[in-house]
C-alpha cells in the first residue's frame, strides 16, 4: 500500500470533542456571566416597584404589590405622553444618521479606493485623525455652525454632525479594497457603465457587511447621543430618549414632587429594546464586517 492509500484509507473528519473547562476557568466564567447579567435582573426587578419599595425593600428581589402596570401607565401618560414622542424622535434620529452615515462613508470610501489623485494618502490621514479628537470639543463648533445655518431647534442639528464618520471611511475602505476588484470596475466601465452605476448596482451588494457594520455603529452612536442635542436642541418635543429621560429626572428630583425612579429605570429599559433588535437582526452582518476588517486592515 502506498502512501497516498494509507493517506485516503484514514478517516477524513474526526468527531469534534466539547471543550473540557477547569474549575478555575467555570469560576470565572461565571463571574463574567454574573457580572453581565446582575445589572439587568436589578432593573427588571426595579421596574415592578415603587419609589417607595425601591428604598425599602431587598433591591434584587421583587416586593409585594407589584407596580409594574402603574409605572408603565405613568410612563407613557406623563406630560401628554411626550415619552413616545421622544422615542419616535430617537428612532428618527438613529435610523437618519446610520442610513446618511452609510451611504457618505460607502461614497468616500469608493472614492479613496477607485481612484488614484494627489494627496490622496495625505487626506485619508488627515481624516483618519480626527478620530482622536473627543466629540465634546467639536460640540461648541457643531452649534455655532447649526447656529449660523439656522438649523438651531430643529431635527438637522442632530443628524447633520451624525453622517460624517472618520471611522465609518475606514472601514467602507478596507471593504471596497477588499471586496471589489479592479477588474470588474474596468469591465463594467469598459461597458459603459457610469461610476454611479457601478457604485450602486455593482459595489454595494459586494460591501453589504461593511454596510450594516458602519450602519450599526453609527445607529448606536446617535441613540445613544447625549452632549449634542442637549446643546442644539431646547425644546422638549425634539428631545431623543437619553436626554428626555435626564431632563424628567433633574426635575422631578429638583421640584418638589415625588421623583421617578422606577418610571426612569423602566424607560431606560425601552430604550435599550431597538438596539438589542437591531443587533439581532443585523449581528450576523456585523461579526462579518468586523472580522473583514481586521484581517484585510
């Protein structure tokens, strides 16, 4: 029997073994897992009580009544239920600024990588350094330039800043150097396809993670937004989430009147809900894009 039949006489695939842990290695698995999932089992438990039981009672276990219904009542009646204004205005907010944000960064990106002009690593550098610049410093600049433009109070002084991301163009880069050949652009141009067409009907289904990893990021970022549109807006009905939310607890605290902890903790828990669905849906997308970008940058 030669070698090549020893090599084909032996079983191509072996049965995978489940990894064995250590007991050190279960301890602080489990310590992990404890740490992640404490904070969200207090909140559910903080939810069904009243201000009340939250001082009273033991805070990770649930008290008798239960007051879940009357805070949820409370949260979407309070002030003309300008709660759910605030988070309509945080979906208008996050869904604008990802969708703007992809399609700026997928544009610049194709740009850096399509063509060839002078200055071109100079720019990207440039560019790439902003990154390191705290978004608070550019705060005080973003609103005199809103200010300027009179876009002051309006929903543009929230999702103008959002759709330049320095990141967003690095990403989409290493995506269109990655993933789109030189040869298909020559091909369809050799055909005579415009660069619009190419960009769209040939390069984007091919860029599809780095989409969805951009758009992701830059949902999270501009729900999560706190410092600007406390600064740009100052009317309660163009308020997102976050800063409504601190706006009822500042006063309600500061009033006189009976503060809303419980009813805060469980808006904060619906705020959370649209970024687990978009991860969800979307995750599969985004651990791919993120993977491409390590290997290819």
């Amino acid at each position: 029997m030669t070698i090549s039949q020893t090599t084909q006489a032996r079983p191509t695939s072996r049965r995978l073994r489940p990894p064995r842990f250590t007991a050190l290695q279960l301890l602080a698995l489990g310590l992990f897992a404890l740490y992640s999932l404490l904070p969200l089992w207090w909140v559910l438990v903080t939810i069904s009580k009243d201000n009340g039981q939250l001082f009273s009672t033991f805070g990770l276990w649930f008290a008798a009544p239960g007051h879940l219904a009357e805070n949820w009542h409370t949260l979407v009646t309070r002030d003309d239920g300008i709660f759910l204004r605030w988070l309509l205005n945080s979906v208008l907010y996050a869904g604008a600024s990802a969708i703007g944000s992809m399609f700026v960064s997928a544009a610049a990106g194709y740009a850096f990588s399509a063509y060839d002009f002078r200055g071109k690593n100079a720019l990207f550098a440039l560019i790439l350094a902003t990154i390191m610049v705290p978004g608070t410093a550019l705060v005080l600049p973003l609103f005199l330039m809103m200010q300027k433009l009179a876009l002051l109070n309006t929903y543009w002084a929230v999702i103008l800043p959002a759709l330049v991301n320095p990141f967003g163009l690095y990403l989409m880069r290493l995506f269109w150097d990655a993933g789109f050949p030189r040869e298909l652009m020559e091909a369809a141009r050799i055909d005579g396809a415009g660069d619009w067409t190419i960009f769209r009907q040939l390069g984007l289904p091919l860029v599809r993670g780095g989409l969805v990893t951009v758009g992701l990021f830059a949902f999270v970022g501009a729900w999560n937004n706190f410092f600007l549109p406390l600064v740009v807006v100052n009317r309660s009905e163009l308020f997102p989430l976050t800063l409504g939310l601190s706006i009822w607890n500042q006063t309600s605290s500061s009033s006189g009147q009976e503060p809303l902890y419980t009813v805060i903790v469980l808006g904060a828990l619906v705020s959370i809900l649209p970024l687990l669905l978009a991860f969800l849906t979307l995750g599969r997308y985004w651990q791919g894009g993120l993977a491409t970008g390590a290997v290819k940058g």
